[in-house]
C-alpha cells in the first residue's frame, strides 16, 4: 500500500472523533471566552463589548472566591477520605476473603447510581425530624444534628454523600491496580518473612504508586465539578454556606441570567482548576514515584 | 491469621456494606409507605410500624402525586443508549488509529492529541451549559432527544478514547500486520481481526459511557424542558417541601435499577483482571 494510501486511513481513523468533539467543544468554549466579554443580561441580551469589565468585578467578588475555596476544600477532602477508605476496601477483597466477589459487586453498586437521585434520598434521610440519621443516631445516644440546616453541618453532609457515591470510583480504580500487581515482590516478601504491615509499606503501596496517583487525579477531576449534589441536598445553603463554584455561576448564569458575567466567572473558574489540577498531579508523581520515571 | 484480625476485618467489611445498603433499604421501605408513615417519624418495618401500601409505586404509572415515569424512561433509554453507540464506534476508530499510527501536524503529536480528548473531562458542565443552550437553540434542538445526545457526545466520547487506546495499546501490532498480509486493507483488519479481539474492552468502554450518560443530570436539566424529560429531572422535580416521599423513593428506585446490572458486568470484568489493562 502506498504512503497516500496509508495516510487516508489515518485520517480516517482519527478524524470523525476528533472532529465531532471540535466541533461539539470547541465553538462552546471560544463563545464563552467572547461571551465574557460582554454585558449580556436579561435587560440587554446582546455580544456587545465591555472589555475586561466582568473580569474586574469578579476580581472583588468575595462570594466568587469563597465558594472556590470552599469547593478546593470539599474536593480535597472527599478524595483524600476516598482513597484511604478506597484502598482499605480494596485490601479487604483483594484476596483470603469470603464471597469476595458479592462484596465486590455491593461496593461498587453507590458509583452506579444517579448522583442527583440519590441526593434526594440522602436528604430524606438527613431530614432533621422526619429522617432515620437523627433516629438511629439517637438509639446510641448522640444527636439530633441539623444535618442540612446549619452551614458546617451543611457542608459535611455533601461529603458524606460524595464519600457514599463515589469512594467505589475509587475502590473499583485500586482494586483492578491490585488485581494486576505481578506476584513475585510478594512471594519474596514472604520468604523474608514480613509481616502484613511491612509487605503493604515495602511491597503494595510502592507498586500501586501509578495507580493511586491516575485513580486520585481522576477523582480530583469529577470532585473538582462538584454541584449536582449541592443543588439537590442544600441548594447553595443555609444561605451560601455550602455553595460550590459551579453552584455559584449556575445561579448568576441560568438563574439571574447575568450571562456576560456568569462566563467571565467560568473562564476564571476553568483556568484556576487546570492550573491546581496540573500541580497537584506533578506534585503528587514526584512525592509517591519519586524521581524515577 | 489470628482471630482477632480476622473479626477486624469482617467487621469493616460489615460496616461498609451497612453504609452501602442503608439508602436503598431506607428507599425501598419509604416507598411503601402512605403519609401516615412518613409525618409521624422515622419508620421501618411495614405492617409493625405502618401499614404498607402501594400508593408510591402505582404513582409512577400516572396515578396522583407523582409522576409518569413511562415517558421519561424511554427518553433515558433512548439518549444514553444512542450517544453511548456513537461515542464508541467514534471512540474505538480514533483510538485504533491513535494506537498504531503516527500523527504529526506542527508540534501536535499523539500523547498530545491522547491527552486533548482525555482533558475534555476537565470541563465544568457548567463552563459548557449557557454556550450549549445557545448552539442548540440555534439549532432548533433545544428540548430534543437530538440535541441531547450530541452533548452526551462530547461528555463520553472522551470516556471511550482514553479506555480503548489502552486496550489497544496491549493487542500486539503483529496481529494486524498478518491481516494486512493477507491482503486486508488497515480498515477490514481493524473490523474483522481487533474489534472481535478487544470485545472486552468495548464492554467495558460501553459500561462506562453508560454509567456516565444515564447519570447526568446538569445537562438534561438545562437543555430540555416539557417535549424531553429525562429520568433524573423528572425525579429531582419532585424534590420539594411538599414532597411525597413514598412517590420520591419508588421512582429513584425505578430509575437506578438497569444501572444494578451494569455493576454485575462490571464486577466480571473486574474479577477476571480485564479492566486492569483498561484503566490505567
């Protein structure tokens, strides 16, 4: 087959996928960067020209940042809980267990779900009177807590439904690691007669170094879009106590239809996550793999 | 193994699976219920606590207070299926080829075109959600199974690249060139000799798009309203004070249960060492 030949069914491979996610992608994220820079709202809905004017507002917009803060914390949070928790599950059914494989299909059940569905059965059941959490909770002699009225208590709850929801994300990404781990390291661990906490030191934990930094970066990614969860348990509250970036902009865009600015918080919002997302993975390779690779 | 380590250890098995469980079965019994169970406390067990009655469940069929969960079923059923096709058969084509071809074009190459369509997970849905409600009313397919199924697209397109260049990647490049030997052009080798050789790798690949098509709420909340409904909105719609929690739990219920064979798939995979090679 000639040269041109093979070229044609290159390109016939890759384009349609490339092209399709272009042209869907694309044309959304440049619009947003004009959009940004316009003064579209629900009064003047039109692409005029404000120059960097969203960009200064949003600069002194302290909601803006707390809730990037607030929501840097949640994600941080939750993943890191995630993947300890995770990688226990993960050890748990690795291998010596009983009906090891129903216990594997239970834990990954929660990722299956729909994240919004299962956020209004979580909130009947952190419903302060009528909800078992309290219920239960006090059969052992602890609470009532106002699980979804007081902002603390607001914010623990979203993690406590993202740590339900998602830590099987993150134990089905550990486990398939463990599963594939060559079996010489541990024959000889066991030759010189470590112990199980020194072959998960020395052996296990080294291993899955790559797995456990491609597993929290993914999770990093979904955790860093959190919002669904925040709108159907607490809408943004008590007042903006639990309110994520994406919550915020989803308020200022679709709800005030404050459209120009809303794209402005977008852009920003965007850059900010793969600029710390982009740190936080050389970060996290050089601190578990070290210099090599 | 001592005994006390073995009790330490099927207790925090025990313990998560009690977590894990507890909203199904808080879900189920609340869908069982009338307002009798619900306004008077925390109840449990049927017959003992409240009469049980099927009020909930008969509401998903259009019978009062809740909602129809016919029409909203097939819309779900019908996008996520569609866009998780298209997103495969685009998927695998553009990862064979990112696999076994050289690209070249300035200084993009492959890991950069890899990591091109990888990145768009990055993406805030709500970065996208006011550009796409503009381009699909353009379009005239706002509120349009159509016009759904091009965003899931581009939400799971991605997904099935970044499974399947991996697999790939492990299928040795003598199997083509045989093929290729044999007088096959790269396009019938890749049709009759990989694809039936990676079958485990579209399932899992499928699996995925699936999960993360039926779940998407965001999307399907801002771009359709009355003509298209899909399942998550319909649900989320009757989260409100006045909330009949019985209809509530019988449509989550109804709505998460063809996910439940997706894990059973899933575990396979998992248990037999295919999705190691996949997701890494």
């Amino acid at each position: 087959m000639g040269e041109t030949g093979l070229r044609r069914y290159k390109l016939a491979f890759l384009l349609p996928g490339l092209l399709t996610l272009l042209a869907i992608i694309l044309f959304p994220l440049l619009f947003t960067i004009r959009v940004s820079a316009s003064g579209w709202d629900a009064i003047t809905p039109e692409l005029n020209w404000v120059g960097g004017k969203n960009y200064a507002a949003l600069w002194a917009d302290v909601r803006f940042w707390q809730s990037l803060a607030r929501l840097g914390g949640m994600a941080v949070g939750t993943v890191l809980i995630q993947y300890v928790l995770g990688f226990a599950l993960a050890l748990l059914v690795w291998h010596d267990v009983k009906a090891r494989r129903f216990f594997r299909l239970l834990f990954l059940i929660p990722m299956m779900t729909t994240p919004v569905i299962m956020s209004v059965i979580w909130r009947t059941i952190l419903h302060e009177s009528l909800g078992p959490a309290n219920d239960l909770l006090y059969l052992v002699g602890l609470g009532p807590y106002p699980w979804l009225t007081s902002g603390g208590w607001a914010v623990v709850s979203v993690m406590i439904v993202e740590i339900w929801q998602w830590t099987p994300f993150m134990f089905l990404l550990l486990l398939a690691g463990l599963i594939s781990l060559p079996r010489e390291p541990f024959l000889a661990a066991a030759i010189d007669g470590a112990g199980p906490i020194r072959t998960f030191l020395n052996v296990t934990f080294p291993l899955m170094a790559t797995v456990s930094i491609g597993a929290i970066m993914i999770r990093l990614i979904e955790a860093s879009k959190l919002m669904e969860t925040v709108y159907v348990l607490t809408s943004g509250g008590p007042g903006t106590a639990s309110e994520t970036s994406g919550y915020y902009i989803y308020i200022k865009g679709l709800r005030d239809f404050d459209i120009g600015y809303a794209a402005s918080l977008s852009i920003t919002y965007l850059v900010i996550m793969i600029v710390l997302l982009t740190i936080i993975g050389k970060v996290l390779h050089r601190a578990l793999v070290g210099g090599r690779s | 193994m001592s005994r006390m380590y073995l009790f330490l250890k099927y207790s925090a098995i025990a313990l998560w699976s009690i977590f894990v469980v507890t909203p199904f079965l808080w879900a189920l019994t609340t869908s069982f219920k009338t307002a009798n169970g619900v306004t008077g406390g925390p109840t449990y067990l049927p017959w003992l606590q409240y009469e049980p009655s099927l009020t909930g469940w008969k509401s998903l069929f259009g019978g009062g207070g809740g909602i129809d969960i016919v029409k909203p079923y097939i819309d779900s059923l019908i996008v996520t299926g569609s866009a998780s096709l298209i997103s495969i058969v685009l998927g695998s084509l553009a990862a064979y080829g990112l696999s076994r071809f050289t690209y070249k074009a300035g200084f993009v190459k492959n890991p950069d075109l890899i990591f091109f369509f990888i990145s768009q997970r990055i993406m805030p849905p709500i970065v996208l959600a006011i550009p796409f409600f503009l381009m699909l009313k353009w379009l005239d397919l706002l509120d349009s199974r159509i016009g759904l199924i091009l965003v899931y697209v581009a939400l799971l397109l991605p997904i099935a690249v970044w499974i399947m260049v991996d697999f790939f990647n492990n299928i040795p490049r003598q199997i083509d060139e045989m093929a290729m030997l044999d007088g096959c052009t790269p396009f019938q080798a890749f049709v009759r000799v990989i694809l039936p050789n990676s079958l485990p790798g579209i399932i899992v690949a499928g699996m995925f798009c699936l999960i993360f098509g039926w779940n998407d709420f965001f999307f399907a909340f801002t771009l359709t309203f009355t003509d298209t409904q899909l399942l998550p909105v319909a649900v989320v719609a009757l989260n409100s004070s006045v909330t009949p929690w019985w209809s509530l739990s019988a449509s989550a219920l109804i709505s998460i249960a063809p996910l439940l064979l997706v894990a059973f798939v899933v575990e396979r995979f998992l248990s037999h060492g295919t999705l190691a090679g996949a997701i890494r």
